[in-house]
C-alpha cells in the first residue's frame, strides 16, 4: 500500500508540475479546449431573442494597417471572433476559424479581433500560417458586442441581428455552422 501511495504521489506531483510550466501548460490547454470544442456547438438563436446590433462608427484597424468602419458591414453577413495570441481556447479553435474563412472569405464579413500588438499577432499568425486579416478596435464596440471573455463570437445576419453568441473553443468548421452562414447568406 505505501508503495502504491507513492507511486500515485509522485504522478500527481508530475501532473501538477507539467501544468505549472508554462512551456507545458498551454499546448495542454490547447488540447483539451481543442477537445471540447467538438462538444460545444453553435446554436442559432430563436428569432424572439435576438439582439440588433446598434451600427455606431466603431473603428478598427487591421495587420495591414486599413482603417474599417463597422458601419460598412451593415447588409452583411458578419463573423466577429474576440481573441487573442496567448488564450488557449483561442489558439484551439483558430485551426477551425481559418478552415472556415478559407471557404467563406468572400461571402462573409470575418473580423478576428484582439488587443494583442500587430508584431506580436504577425508571428503567431506566421508560426501557426494562419492568413485572415485582425483587427484591433481604435475605440469601444457598440454594447451588444462588448464581452469580457474571449474567444468570444458573434455571427451577425444581413439585418443586424446576433443570430449566435457563443463562448470558448467551438469547431467553427463543422458541417452544422457551413449549413448556419448557407442559410444566413440565401436570406434577404
């Protein structure tokens, strides 16, 4: 028994350790967000309970150093992904979020956005050969967009409504969310 106690302490230690390093930690975190990312699916929310996006000039800038007005993306279909370079949910379900605007990057509006510096988003974005366009916001997003979790995502429809809020890793890629922008992008 004291053998197996010791054998079972050490291997908790082991675990604790591995996840107290930082070199270790977050390709961990990555992991298992990855894994639940399959668990949690976009859902489209009921017409009743959707929310309009109020259009105000809300500025961002992008790694290519354009200025967008979130006013031009009125009649469109808009995918919004608060993110960042150091969030593991994030980096888990980044590999989805380019497979999906590889696809959709002429049909939908994406607008990746995070605080992170440009140097720093350019090395992730080169490490990790990720090739859609980020954006920092160069003043506050209108209220229905303001989140204090990240990732963080909204999908807006042609007339401005949020027709899915979700949090945390999702696989954006799935055949479920290419059937959600189809049927967004047919409407109005």
């Amino acid at each position: 028994m004291k053998g197996k106690l010791t054998k079972s302490n050490i291997i908790f230690f082991a675990i604790v350790l591995i996840l107290i390093i930082p070199q270790t930690r977050q390709p961990i975190q990555v992991l298992l967000h990855k894994g639940l990312s399959y668990i949690n699916q976009s859902s489209i929310i009921d017409i009743d309970e959707r929310v309009s996006v109020s259009y105000s000039n809300w500025k961002l800038k992008s790694d290519d150093h354009k200025i967008l007005n979130f006013n031009d993306t009125k009649n469109k279909v808009v995918f919004v992904n608060f993110w960042a370079t150091w969030c593991p949910p994030c980096i888990a379900e980044m590999p989805s979020l380019q497979l999906l605007y590889n696809d959709y990057k002429d049909k939908v509006e994406f607008l990746f956005i995070t605080n992170d510096d440009f140097k720093t988003v350019d090395k992730f974005k080169t490490k990790k050969e990720f090739t859609f366009k980020v954006y920092r916001p160069l003043d506050q997003p209108p209220s229905e967009l303001v989140t204090g979790s990240i990732p963080r995502t909204f999908i807006i429809n042609k007339s401005g409504e949020i027709v899915v809020d979700e949090s945390g890793a999702v696989d954006w890629n799935s055949e479920k969310v290419r059937n959600q922008l189809d049927e967004l992008l047919k409407a109005f």
